[in-house]
C-alpha cells in the first residue's frame, strides 16, 4: 500500500516536472541579429534583451509581439538602445490581443513615420493592453497619436518621455474607440497637433 502511493506520488512529481516551462533570454544582436528575429523565436514568459546601439532597417521596426506574453528590454536603458525607424514606418504594433505580461521597456523609438489618416507613428495598440514603460518616444510622426495611438485598447503607459512628435490629431498621445488605459509618470511635451 505504502509502495503504491509512492509510486503514485513519483508519478505526478515526474508529470509535473515534465509539464513546467523554462524562460529563457535572447539576446540581440549576439544570438539574434535582429529584434524582430528573437521575437518570432521566444515563448511566453520568455525576455529578449537587446544590447546597447542603434538599431535600423527591417526586422527592427514596425515590431509585432505577435500575441506573445513576453519582455522585450535594452540592457542599458532608452539613453543608449535606439530603435530607428528612418522614416520607413511605426517602431512598434501591438494589435495581437497583448496583454500587461507583453512589455516593451528602455528604449528610444525615433523617426516614426505614416503617411496619410494613419495611428501611432511610433507605437499603436490596436485591440491590445501591453505594459510600455521607461521609453523615450520622439520624432514620430501620424495622423492619429505621433507618438502613441490606442484605438480599443486599455495599456499601462508608465514612465516615459514622449516629446517631440507631430501628428494632425494628437502630437504625443491619442486614446480613441473605447481605450482606457493606465497613464502615469510620463513626460508628455513638445508634441504638436495642429488638428486638436
């Protein structure tokens, strides 16, 4: 009998141990060449920690999440880890239904740009509430939100600097269609909207 529940009980330690998931972290550009690339290859709960310099061209704006609950942060913080989007497009899209375990943290995003009635030059949440903490967004440009957009969406926009963008409605920040987010701590100056 007490050979039984042993056995039983090593059962369920071994199922259990089978079951449980590992974090790991990517790093860019050492194992990964760009962020895109370690984003499409992480799991849930998964970090890509991405190395201090500029970082340009495809694979390293308009970054998708893809639905993914995971950490994508610089190593050194939004004075040294710069995502240029070179006027070609928005830095970030979130629009996969990300929630707050879907963080973007310590960078600059600068040089966003969208033609026409366009949202978020540098980052739009589109049906999304990921959690966007200590970037500096700047020189980003769209109709709706320069520097962020939110159409259906209730993110956590902590900590930031979002200065310097333009766009017709909203320079800094547009919160439309049903959004509710959480914003605090954030420098919110210098945008232009000559639309309201």
């Amino acid at each position: 009998m007490i050979e039984s529940r042993l056995t039983s009980c090593a059962a369920l330690i071994g199922l259990s141990i089978a079951t449980v998931a590992y974090s790991v972290t990517l790093r860019v550009p050492s194992e990964y060449s760009t962020i895109q690339d370690a984003i499409n290859v992480s799991q849930n709960g998964d970090t890509v920690l991405v190395a201090p310099m500029t970082y340009a061209g495809p694979g390293n704006y308009a970054l998708d999440f893809l639905g993914k609950r995971i950490v994508v942060r610089s190593e050194t913080g939004a004075g040294e880890t710069i995502i240029d989007c070179r006027n070609l497009g928005r830095g970030v899209y979130f629009h996969n239904g990300e929630d707050t375990l879907s963080v973007l943290e310590g960078f600059s995003i600068t040089n966003g740009y969208l033609e026409g009635e366009s949202f978020g030059g540098g980052i739009l949440c589109a049906g999304s509430s990921p959690t966007i903490r200590h970037n500096v967004i700047t020189s980003c440009h769209a109709y709706w939100g320069g520097g962020i957009c939110l159409t259906y969406s209730d993110p956590v926009i902590v900590d930031n600097s979002i200065v310097g963008n333009d766009g017709d409605r909203g320079g800094g920040l547009a919160i439309l269609a049903f959004s509710d987010p959480v914003v605090k701590g954030n420098i919110i100056q210098d945008n232009t909207s000559p639309g309201g």
